[in-house]
C-alpha cells in the first residue's frame, strides 16, 4: 500500500467537521460551527485558531444585533488542502475496501 498523507490540521474530527461546513459555503458563523461540533466555545476556539494559523481559515468579526459575531471562511490554501486531504481519506477507504474484498 502506498502511503497516504493526511493533513495533521485537518485530522481532527472537529476540524473536519468544520472543513466540510465550509467546503460548502461561503462563511459560517461561531455558533453554528459550535452547534455542528458539539464542543465548547473554548474547545471551537482552539480548533479555528489552529486552522488559522496553518492559513486554511480566515476568521472575521463583524456586528450583528448589538453583539459582536465571529464568521470563519476557507482561505484558498484551506480549499486545496481540504480537497487534498479528502483524496487521501479517499485513498484509504479505497484500499481498505480492496482489502476486504481479497478475504
């Protein structure tokens, strides 16, 4: 089997729940992305900040009835290595299912 490589950034299932929202749209919003990952204000945080600083994700703050809200976007580096790591995952079932299919 050749080897297969994920993206460490994009690995966590958080992360990838994150990726495929915004492989599909345009920008989602804080509290949506947490309701979608089910994880903590403080837990999402860390996940987009990771994100952020391997430059796959923009995060941009605009108001919104009186309160501040958080929007986070795919940047084109995140749209490619997204698609990179989907390939590979992809990869992997492939191989896995030629496995099974040999038994």
């Amino acid at each position: 089997m050749t080897p297969v490589a994920l993206d460490p950034h994009l690995h966590a299932p958080a992360r990838l729940q994150i990726a495929t929202v915004l492989a599909n749209i345009q920008s989602a919003e804080f509290a949506k992305l947490r309701e979608i990952t089910d994880v903590s204000d403080s837990v999402l945080s860390k996940h987009l900040s990771a994100l952020v600083d391997a430059g796959y994700v923009k995060l941009t703050k605009t108001p919104l009835d009186g309160r501040q809200r958080t929007w986070a976007s795919f940047t084109r580096a995140g749209r490619k290595a997204f698609a990179a790591h989907m390939r590979a995952l992809q990869a992997l079932v492939a191989s896995a299912e030629q496995a099974v299919a040999a038994q």
